[in-house]
C-alpha cells in the first residue's frame, strides 16, 4: 500500500495501518512541512465550531475523546489546561456568548466568567477585557512533536518520490492536504493561514481564544519552553500561501490585545500554508469512487485533531468496507454512494 503526503493525516494513517500488520509505504518529497508545520495544534473541538455544522462538531468530540492515549503513545506530551475564551470589548463579548450559547446547546461543558473571574484565571490577560468563558476540557499538542514521533515510528517507509520503494500499488491513499492530484484536485480547495511563532519568559498559562476589536485570533503556549503560537488569518485565495504584512499585522494587535505582555516577545518565525478545504467543511475519509484509491483528505482547521479518527476510520474501511457516511469522498459524485455499509 502507498501513501501520498507524510503530512499528520497521512503518517498517523500510515502508523494505524502498520500496527494492524499492513505493508505500507509513504512518499512526499518534504515529510511534515505542510499544514502540519504550521500548526498551533489546538484540540478544542468547541472553539472551532459553527452553526449548522452539528456533523463535524460531533466528530471532532469523537477525535479529541481518542488524544489522550494517542500522544501516549507517541510519547509526546498533551497540554491539558482548557481554554480561554475572551471578548476583548463588549462587542466581542457578544461573540463570546454566541460561541458559548451554540456550545452548551451541544452539549459541550463550558462555563461563562465575569472580567474578574477571567483575570483570576489568567492575569496575564488585559484588565480592560470584558468577559469571557472557559472550555475546561480542551486540550493542545505541539504538531511538530506529533510528527516526529511519528516519523521515528515509522522509520524507512517514508521516502522520497525518487526512491525504488515509492512505485505505485494495488491500493493508493492520498493524503497531500491542500492540493489533490487530478482527477481529485476539484474537492479541495486551498484557505490561507498565516501563523506567528514568539519566544518569551511570561507565556499565558491558558490557550487564550479570542476577539479584539471584532479580529480572531489565538494564543497558544507550549509547555516549558518559551514558545507561544498566534494565529491564524483565514483567506480564500487561488495563489500559493505566502504572509503578508496585513495579515501579520492583524494577528499581532489582536493578540497584543488580549495578552499585552506579548509586546515584549520576541518574534521568532512567520509562516502561511494552506488549509485542505471541502465544500462542507467535513473531511474526505474512504473511497474516492476509484478502484484501489481511497483519500484521507480536506481536514480544513482540523487536520491535528482529527488525525488519529481519521486513521482508525481509514484502516476500518481497508479492512471492512466500512465508510462513515459524514466523511465519504464520493457525496459529491454525480450518483452519491447508497447508505448501504455505511457507519456513524
């Protein structure tokens, strides 16, 4: 079996298929420096969902719910802290509340606080901050971490296009994220993201998400290191990813904003990279209609999080004929698939 794109997605698809006794082999010219580079690699289900998107919120429940023994046993370490999120003005309050309404509505815990209780939690927040609530349940993972580990794991079978190994075979998953080769490329399409990456000695002790002045952005600490991750823009755009001044500007007033120690730090890398996008938003996981050609792509915003769920609903196909219904690549075929086999 061959795997196109060493991204996340396509290594712990990879990792799944090898665990279960599967010759495999994974070929990208540049393994991890994708979207999964990029990453801030948030596992906060609730701050990334949206009204009508009640199928993709249950999902990312259902991949957040399997992180714990996942990075077990990568070994790498899983930030357990919850998050914060925080209306910078009494206009972005109202965001805040939205988001928490729709949440609790979902049933996902979260808990709304006063400016007081939010300072208490976090004072390294701006005073002036109106409010916000607390997502006690999230979690965060450094992505970089996640794909060494699983690269380690993995060893020989990733390679490079030109190596003897990464000839074509009997079955062929595409996992290369924004760009899909043809006759596939039309499922995806690229959402720009641009990312901050800052060093500092006063880090929040919180994922902080937020808005300031109607902006989003987010503020994402990693454990004893010095490192906080700021993103992210979003813009839909048809030429290759690149930061832009404006962008870099937006993300840094707002998060300054919310955490004004942030001032002081020291700006250590910018980067942009494309989002897989799909024209529902949920991912494409399973047959592409093809014989012998499945994909485990289009993730958008949540490639980190849905990572391991995508892995184990990959494997459960090749070995069942199983194919979440939510996530089958062919619904936008001409004849969409019949219900028949399918699972939730």
């Amino acid at each position: 079996m061959r795997i196109l794109g060493a991204g996340i997605v396509g290594l712990a698809c990879a990792d799944e298929l090898v665990g279960r006794g599967h010759d495999v082999v994974v070929v990208d010219p540049a393994p991890g420096s994708g979207a999964s580079f990029a990453a801030a690699g948030m596992l906060c289900p609730g701050g990334e969902a949206w009204h009508g998107e009640d199928d993709l919120l249950a999902l990312c429940l259902e991949g957040v719910a399997l992180w714990p023994e996942y990075a077990g046993r990568l070994g790498v370490p899983l930030t357990r802290t919850g998050t914060l999120l925080v209306g910078r003005d009494h206009g972005d309050l109202q965001l805040v509340e939205r988001q928490a309404e729709l949440l609790a509505g979902a049933g996902v815990a979260i808990q709304p606080l006063t400016r007081r209780e939010l300072l208490a939690a976090e004072p390294g927040l701006d005073p002036r901050a109106a409010g916000g609530a607390v997502l006690p349940h999230d979690q965060a993972v450094d992505p970089r971490a996640v794909v060494a580990a699983l690269l380690a794991r993995l060893g020989e079978r990733v390679v490079s296009p030109g190596s003897p190994a990464a000839v074509p075979a009997e079955v062929e998953v595409l996992a290369t994220g924004a760009r899909l080769p043809a006759p596939y490329d039309a499922l995806v399409r690229g959402v720009r993201g641009e990312i901050l990456r800052v060093a500092t000695d006063d880090p929040p002790a919180h994922v902080v998400r937020g808005w300031a002045r109607g902006e989003p952005v987010y503020v994402v600490p990693r454990p004893g290191t010095r490192e906080v991750v700021i993103g992210a823009t979003s813009e839909e755009h048809d030429e290759p990813p690149v930061a832009t001044v404006g962008g870099v500007r937006r993300l840094l007033l707002a998060a300054v904003d919310l955490v004004p120690a942030l001032d002081r730090a020291e700006l250590v890398e910018v980067t942009a990279r494309d989002r897989p996008g799909t024209p529902d938003n949920l991912p494409l996981v399973g047959p592409s209609g093809d014989d012998g050609v499945l994909l485990a792509a289009g993730h958008h915003r949540h490639g980190v999080l849905l990572a391991p769920l995508t892995a184990v609903r990959l494997a459960d196909h090749l070995e069942s004929g199983a194919v979440d219904a939510r996530l089958d690549p062919r619904r936008f075929s001409p004849s969409p698939p019949t219900t028949e086999g399918s699972t939730r």
